[in-house]
C-alpha cells in the first residue's frame, strides 16, 4: 500500500507536466479549432534558453523566467507569422503547416546549435527527498505538483472572473457570435496563444528539471501525450484536457512500476492500448459531447 501511494503521487506529479501542455494546446484548439505541432517545438526552446542562461551564469530561477518568456513570446510569433495568414484555412492545412514548422524548427536548433545534447545544471535540492510519514516523495515531485496545480488555479480564476478570460471563453463557444458582438477577434486569439505559450513554458521548465538535458527534440515526447491526453479529454473541452493528462501521467507511471522488467520497454506502447480502449468504449472522449447516431 506504501509503494503503491509513492507511484500515485508520482504518477499525479508527472500527469501535472502532461495535463499544463495539454491545457494550452486545448486553449488555441476550443478557440480556434487548431492543433499545433509545434508546440511542443516551445519546451525546446525552454531548454535551450535555460541552458545558456545557466551557461552564463544565471540563477536557475532567473534562467526558468527567460525560458517562460521566450516560450510566450515564440507562441505569439508562431500566431502572427503561420497561423493568422492561414486563419479560415481547413483543419488539415493548419495541421500540416505546423508540422512543417515544427520540422523546420528542429532543423535550425540542429544547425545553430547542436543535434547533441545539452545539459542543464538543476538545484541540488531537487535531488533530495521529502518524508512524510512512511511516504518518501521527491522535492521535484512535490515541486511540480504545487507549481503545475498553482498555475492551473490561477488560470480558471483569470478565466472566469477576468474580462479577457470571459471573452476567450465566449469566442471558444462561438467565435463569430463573439465578433459580431464587438469583441476584438485578433486581441482574443493573442491572449489564447500568449496564455498557451506560458503554459507551454511553464511545463518546459518541469520537464527540464525532470530530463536535465535539451536535444533538438525533445519537445517531441511530451506533446505527443498532450496530444493524446487532449483527445482523450475530448477535443474542445479544456477540463477533459487536463483529466486525459493526469490519467496519462498516473498510468505511465504504474506501468513502469508494476510491469514485469522485460515489458518495461513496452510500457509507452501499453499505455497507449490503454487509451486506445477507453476512446473504443467512448469515441467523443471521456467529457467531449457524445455524437448522435445518424439513422
């Protein structure tokens, strides 16, 4: 029973990493019906700011406030350069357009910089261990858990009380309603991408401090779960979002616990059988709304 509350509560501390992704990449997709690939093309960006900051002699906490930063500010780039000129283009265009960027992307981070790995020098405090009770959980474990829930909170909160959280709510139901109402359009779809490029940065710091390491690609694992976890929530609902990244998390987790040492490689694999069933058993996804049967 001991173990097993040791790899919830990892499992929710990774969840917490997957859940903030998939919550900003379902805030443009509910605003704007886009999924970009390339977000995840920001945690890189992350990496690679935190690890010359850190190079140049930055605090670890400075260096994670510039990843944000530029993480927010690239999301917005990425909003004014591909996605605003491509606006009213088909689902699949907007799809393949930031895959292109995403590849694209990887390619200058390979040449620019390097396709090598590169560490990143992390506190020593997150290597030490926490007793609460018969319970031994990591600081980075409770560390994520606090920031990743914090930032959530703050962001339902910013939603619901603030005037641009209520427009970007309204233009997430109907985005042309909204318009017609006197809502600024484009100030709405930047706050959307502004909002997911902060989350994306704040993600990006967790998983750095987790991998302590930035390759070219190393965006490329966790927005693929975002991906899964936003499907799995149903496309379109935010709070389906992050349930779907929680439930990833917490089942990555016992898999790589419980599984026998020579499935351990298979565990991703598994895990997505796992999803696969659940999205078999509720195609719309787990609080998506269910599609009636044309008869």
């Amino acid at each position: 029973m001991l173990e097993f509350m040791q790899q919830l509560i990892n499992g929710f501390s990774l969840g917490s990493i997957y859940a903030v992704l998939a919550l900003g990449l379902a805030m443009v997709y509910s605003t704007l019906g886009i999924l970009n690939f390339a977000y995840g093309e920001l945690i890189t960006i992350v990496g690679y700011t935190m690890y010359f900051a850190t190079q140049a002699g930055a605090p670890f906490l400075l260096a994670a406030g510039l990843g944000i930063t530029f993480a927010a500010i690239a999301s917005l780039l990425m909003q004014l350069a591909l996605f605003r000129p491509l606006r009213g283009a088909s689902f699949v265009t907007l799809l393949f357009a930031s895959f292109a960027l995403s590849q694209a992307l990887q390619g200058v981070f390979r040449q620019a910089i390097s396709p090598r790995a590169r560490g990143i020098a992390v506190p020593e405090i997150f290597s030490t261990f926490v007793t609460i009770g018969d319970i031994r959980i990591g600081f980075l474990t409770i560390a994520t858990l606090i920031i990743a829930l914090t930032s959530m909170g703050i962001l339902a909160v910013f939603m619901r009380y603030s005037r641009s959280g209520l427009q970007m709510r309204a233009a997430a139901i109907d985005l042309t309603t909204t318009r017609l109402m006197g809502v600024r359009a484009n100030r709405v779809i930047l706050g959307a991408f502004a909002i997911s490029g902060i989350l994306a940065g704040i993600a990006g710091v967790l998983w750095m401090a987790r991998t302590t390491q930035v390759t070219p690609t190393s965006g490329f694992t966790p927005i693929l779960i975002a991906f899964i976890a936003v499907v799995l929530g149903g496309l379109g609902s935010i709070p389906g979002a992050v349930i779907g990244g929680y439930i990833f998390g917490v089942l990555e987790v016992f898999l790589q616990a419980y599984l026998p040492i020579g499935l351990v490689p298979f565990q991703f694999a598994m895990a997505l059988i796992a999803v696969s069933v659940l999205l078999y058993l509720r195609p719309e996804g787990l609080m998506g709304k269910r599609i009636e049967e044309k008869v």
